[in-house]
C-alpha cells in the first residue's frame, strides 16, 4: 500500500509496447481505463514521454488520486455488503424497521472503520501525494497534455465522487462533447451500484459515445 500508485503506469507501458510489438506499424492505440484503471491510465501518459501512435483516452469513474480511494471499500460495506450479511444476526425480528436500523449501524461502523484505517495510515502515504496527485502531476508538466479523452462518469458514484473528474476535465478543457456525466435519472431503474458499470447499466449509448469519440480521432490521422 505505501508504493501503491507509483509504478503501475510500467504495467500499461508494458502492454502498449507489446500491442506495438505485435500489431502492424503505427496502429492507433486506445487507452481504456475504469476506476483505478482509469488514474492509473492517465498517469501514463502524464508520466511516459508524448507518443504519436496513442490516440485517445477514455476515463471511466476514475479518481485524481489513488488516495481518496481508501474510503470506496467501506462505503461498499455499508451500501451493499452489509446490508445483506448481517440478517442473520437479527432473524428472529420480524420487524422490517429494527433490520433496516441494524443495517445501517453495522454498515456505519463498518465505513468508520475505514476511514480510521485509512487516517492512520494517511500520514505514512502523505510524502507521495503530490507524486500520485494528477492535479499536481499535470502542473509539474514541462509539457502540454495533449491527449484526447473521453470522460465518462455517473452523478451519483459515490465510491469515485464526480466533482474531482469534473474539475479534471475543466482544468484540461476538455470538449463538452467529450464529457458524459451520466444523471441518476438515467439508471434510477437499476438497483445495482454507480460506481464502474455504466458499460452495463448505459450499453447502448455506452457503445455509441465510444464509437464516436474513437472515430473522431481516427478521423484525424
């Protein structure tokens, strides 16, 4: 955990060069990157050297930092997990209000439990942060980012929260065109969680805003 964040980007490197190695020369490449894929992602192309034959990134609830990542699992704990695990503690109530109550205290104390985890480790990892910060990591750029990316984001994410992405996107000025903010409205009818399964919950237009960005770009070669 206390590296975590600060060599992934050799693991995309790695695949980009064996996609150059095994492909025809030149073939336009795509990165595609979903919640710590999608930072991990971007900190490539911050970090490698500019490289013609990458086209475009598309930028799938993501996070700026991998350190705003340590309260997902318990949020995850207390929206989902629990919720449905600890019936058993309460089986013989048959009072629908008493389980809601106790699920969502066993759910509250198991989000609190991270988020104390991740303030007493935050002093061990709070060195790197600007070394893992995409924020400061595009302001130390000797260079302009000049990759295309597609943003794709649900309002309501509360694993990943939006407004980071959103503040990313702006300070990059990203094309409106290029900005899905997905509103809640959209996948009310699907109880499953916000965060990372817009290419489910949206498929069809998940397909056709990618298809659309990716021959935008080809359209410029």
């Amino acid at each position: 955990l206390h590296r975590y964040g600060l060599s992934e980007y050799n693991d995309v490197a790695a695949a980009i060069n064996y996609i150059k190695s095994n492909s025809a020369q030149a073939t336009p490449i795509f990165l595609h990157g979903l919640c710590a894929g999608a930072y991990h992602a971007a900190n490539t192309l911050i970090t490698l050297p500019p490289d013609d034959q990458i086209k475009g990134l598309i930028f799938d609830s993501g996070f700026t930092n991998p350190l705003n990542s340590m309260a997902i699992p318990g949020e995850y704990c207390k929206q989902k997990i629990i919720p449905g695990k600890c019936a058993w503690l309460y089986s013989e109530h048959k009072d629908k209000a008493k389980t809601r109550y106790l699920s969502i205290i066993m759910g509250a104390l198991a989000a609190g439990f991270f988020r104390v985890l991740g303030f007493c480790i935050y002093p061990f990892l709070k060195p790197q942060t600007e070394q893992l910060d995409l924020f400061a990591k595009l302001k130390a750029m000797k260079r302009s980012f000049d990759y295309p990316i597609l943003f794709i984001h649900a309002e309501s994410d509360q694993f990943a929260k939006v407004a980071p992405i959103k503040e990313l996107a702006n300070q990059l000025e990203t094309d409106p065109e290029n900005c899905w903010w997905i509103p809640d409205a959209q996948k009310k009818e699907d109880p499953r969680p916000e965060h990372a399964l817009n290419q489910i919950k949206c498929k069809h237009e998940y397909l056709v805003r990618l298809r659309a960005f990716i021959d935008k770009q080809l359209a410029k070669c």
